[in-house]
C-alpha cells in the first residue's frame, strides 16, 4: 500500500529466485489479487483522467471497477464511485477492502455516519487488521457524538496488534482525552512522540502522565519506560548520535 523502499524490493526479487513453485504454476487466483493490487496503486497515484483512459468504462472487470472508483472520489464524484464500489460488493458482500475502501471515499466526502457502517462491516470480516481498525476508530471519533470509548477499544486492540504507527497513537490519545482519562492520553501522546523521535515532546508529555497514573500500574511503568527511553534519545541528539 506504500512505496517500496530498495530493500523491500529486494526481498521480493530474492523470494521469486528462490521459490521452489515452478514458472506460471502459481494459484490462479493471485492474477485477480495482482491486477486489484495495480488498480488500487493506479487509482490513488495517478490523475483520475489517466485512470479512466487505462480503465475505460468497457473494463468490467474487478480491477477496472475498482480503479474507477477511486479516479470517481479523487474527482469528486462521489455517486459515481458508488456506483462502482456497489457493484463490487454485490458480487463480494464479505470482501473487507471492498468496505474499507466505500467507507474511506464516503468518510473523506464528509458522509460520516454511512462511513461508520462500512468500516464497522470491514473490521466485522476481517478483526484483526490493525490499520482497518485504526481507521474505524478515527471515524468513530468524527460523529456528530464521538463514540470515544468504542474508539478506544478499537484502538488498544490495533496498538496491541501492531504498536508502531504514530497515527493510532496519538488516535488513542484524542480518544482517552474525550473519556476524559488524561494520564492515559497523555502516555499515548507520549507514545506517538517516542515513535517519532521527537524527544522533547515525548519527555514533556511522559512527564505529564507520571502526574496523574496510579503507583503500582503497567501504564505507570510504561511511562517510567518511556521516560528513560526519552532521556537517551536527548542524550543522543545532544552528542550527534543517531536516534534510532
């Protein structure tokens, strides 16, 4: 879904020379996966009238729907990629990407609560995804009345899937705000500031949470943690050191 750096690209190369499975004798069904996965990078990087040229209307396939769906909400035309996302779906009612997918396009058209119902089938197919998780939660967050707690929820599950993206964190952090529990949001915001290497923040912000956690808490020794991750890190930037 990003970029590929060099070594991602060489791994992949290495993993094709050394696959025992012989040239073409691949599952079949990987040719659909491969031509969803082009459109879908098609459709987000390139100009909706290049898409459209490469995905013509006479493109019935899964792939041409879906490039046009996205060339449709990048334009805006909101229906129209509608009308192509509801195709898909109806042939795949339980396809999570396919949810994923409407409910971002209606969810950055500003139609928010019909985006809480595909994100909500998304994450009711596929529990486990961290960043369709994540997703669900920043639109929780966005209703007309925040569903802070079910954010939280969703959000402590994704971080406890994968605790690397700064974006959940500091998600976690606006949701504890809003349940007004503010040592734990303070912690998150220290959290997303460790993971960016942002010392000064993450120290102010460590600070903060040590005020207001209990004694004798894992949030309150992950706080002390993070402290003293925090001071090597400013020791570090104040030798010219690398923080990572």
């Amino acid at each position: 879904t990003h970029p590929l750096s060099s070594a991602r690209i060489d791994h992949v190369r290495n993993h094709v020379e050394e696959s025992t499975i012989p040239k073409g004798q691949y599952p079949k069904s990987y040719d659909v996966l491969h031509q969803r996965m082009v459109a879908k990078l098609y459709g987000f990087l390139e100009s909706p009238e290049h898409t459209l040229q490469k995905y013509p209307l006479s493109n019935k396939s899964v792939a041409g729907r879906l490039a046009r769906a996205i060339a449709y909400y990048k334009m805006p035309d909101v229906e129209k990629s509608m009308v192509e996302m509801d195709s898909l779906l109806k042939e795949a009612p339980n396809d999570p990407f396919f949810h994923e997918l409407k409910g971002q396009i209606l969810f950055e058209n500003g139609r928010v609560a019909d985006a809480l119902a595909s994100y909500e089938k998304a994450v009711a197919l596929l529990p486990d995804s961290p960043l369709i998780l994540s997703d669900l939660a920043k639109v929780e967050l966005a209703q007309p009345e925040p569903k802070a707690r079910s954010a939280v929820s969703h959000l402590e599950k994704a971080n406890g899937l994968d605790n690397t993206n700064p974006d959940t964190w500091h998600m976690l952090a606006v949701a504890y705000g809003k349940t007004g529990n503010l040592g734990m949001s303070a912690l998150a915001q220290a959290e997303e500031s460790s993971l960016l290497a942002d010392y000064k923040t993450a120290l102010a912000q460590v600070n903060q949470a040590l005020t207001l956690l209990k004694e004798s808490t894992p949030a309150r020794q992950r706080a002390q943690d993070l402290k003293a991750v925090a001071i090597e890190m400013e020791r570090k930037a104040k030798e010219g050191e690398s923080l990572f």
